[in-house]
C-alpha cells in the first residue's frame, strides 16, 4: 500500500545518526512503493524554514516519524519547541494522521529512550494522531552517522527492524516488538563501567562543542 511519509530530524546535526536512520528509512519506504521526505526541525527552530511551509507537506503525508537523540534523558529543547509549535498552529492537518518515534542515545541502554518515546506518545495524544509506536536504539554515538549499510551484521540488524516496522506502519499497524528485539543487545556487565566512562566523556565533549553546559548543578526548590 503507497504511502507518504514525513520524517523529522530531530538531531541538530544533520548527517549524524540520527540522519542516517533516517535516510534508511526513507530508502526503505522508497523500494516499498511509498515516498518519503527527511525535514530537519533545527531549521525551522533556527528560522530558516517557516512553519508555514510545512502545512502542504503535511497535508499530503499519511505518516508522520520524529526520529531523535537522547538529550539529558529526553528531548532536545528544539523538538519540544517545534511539537508545542504544531499543536498550536497545524492541529487540523495534524488530527487523524499516523504517527511513530525512534529514540537513540549513547549508551548502549534501550530503556534510556523510555521517556522521550513516552512523551511522543503524549504528543500523538494531544493532537489527536494515531500513535504506531516507537523504536529505541542505544549506542547511536558510536554509529557517528555511518551508512548502515556499511556497518555489516549491526547494521544489517538495524535495516530489518526498520523495514518490519515500516511493512507494519504503511498498512496502518503498529510496530511489532520483534523490530525492538533486533535493536536490543545486551553488553556484559564487565564492560557497562569503563564504557560509561568513555561515552560521558563523549557526550559531555559534544555538547562542550555546542557551548551547551551539561555539567552545571541541578537545584531543586
Ligand atoms: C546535549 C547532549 C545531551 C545528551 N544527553 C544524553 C543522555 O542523556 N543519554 C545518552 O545516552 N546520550 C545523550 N547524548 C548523546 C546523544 O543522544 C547521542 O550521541 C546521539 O547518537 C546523537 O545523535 P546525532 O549523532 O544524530 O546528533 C547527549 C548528547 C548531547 C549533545
């Protein structure tokens, strides 16, 4: 069944991981007789791009895909800007429409991706689309945005889930849980220690880049 897919880059860098998700996806749905088309949120945020021009894009998708890094255990502040934009200004072309996430973060922890996914659930809610579900990758930092098709077995992983949950979401069901079983692995508990360590280290010189401070105290009333 043909149908045309919007996704939202939710990543301020737009040939990461999670571009790369993205344009698998996008692929996928391509050999699968359906289109796709990749937006990058940090455009509209920035005010390259005005909400204004979405309105047709949106009207003519069926299905509607962020897919997000993990900032500070949910979402980037530019995706909570621009879902809080949408449900003020496109509420109508939003209503009715299908809807999914694909969370990814450093750590090699699926569970990690739980709130942000949750809150793209509420959102779905909210605007009154219909929600598909969400995937969640861990370990996205150490993809550095690479082609899955050149990461071998791992990436061969990552594709079939994609596709078993696209195959699902054109003919309006939900992600099957065997797309989340392909993107779970477990890492002995020997190495979570010393890989913390590298990927805080990771992170933290990352977001330093950005001049975003994610060392500063949290205080609490
Ligand atoms: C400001 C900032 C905050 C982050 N917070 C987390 C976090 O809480 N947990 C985590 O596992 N990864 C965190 N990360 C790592 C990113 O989720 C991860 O590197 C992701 O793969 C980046 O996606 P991208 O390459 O598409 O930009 C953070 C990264 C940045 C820059």
């Amino acid at each position: 069944m043909k149908k045309q897919i919007l996704i939202l880059n939710g990543s301020p860098r737009k040939n990461k991981t999670t571009y790369s998700f993205a344009r698998t996806i996008k692929a996928l749905a391509e050999d699968m007789d359906s289109g796709a088309e990749i937006i990058h949120i940090i455009d509209y945020f920035d005010g390259k791009k005005s909400l204004g021009d979405l309105r047709d894009i949106l009207i003519s998708s069926e299905i509607v895909g962020l897919i997000s890094p993990l900032y500070v255990d949910s979402l980037p502040s530019y995706v909570i800007w621009f879902f809080e934009a949408l449900s003020k200004e496109m509420e109508s072309e939003l209503e009715g429409k299908d809807f999914f996430a694909i969370g990814q973060c450093a750590f090699p922890d699926v569970t990690m991706n739980e709130p942000l996914l949750e809150s793209c659930r509420l959102f779905a809610d909210t605007v009154k689309m219909h929600w598909l579900g969400g995937l969640s990758y861990g370990g996205g930092v150490m993809l550095d945005g690479a082609a899955l098709e050149s990461l071998g077995k791992k990436g061969e992983k990552i594709i079939l889930a994609f596709k078993m949950a696209l195959e699902n979401m054109v003919e309006g069901k939900k992600i099957p849980l065997r797309s989340q079983e392909l993107l779970t692995f477990k890492i002995p508990t020997i190495l979570y220690r010393p890989m913390t360590i590298v990927l805080n280290h990771t992170v933290k010189r990352d977001a330093k880049k950005k001049g975003i401070d994610i060392e500063g105290k949290v205080y609490l009333e």
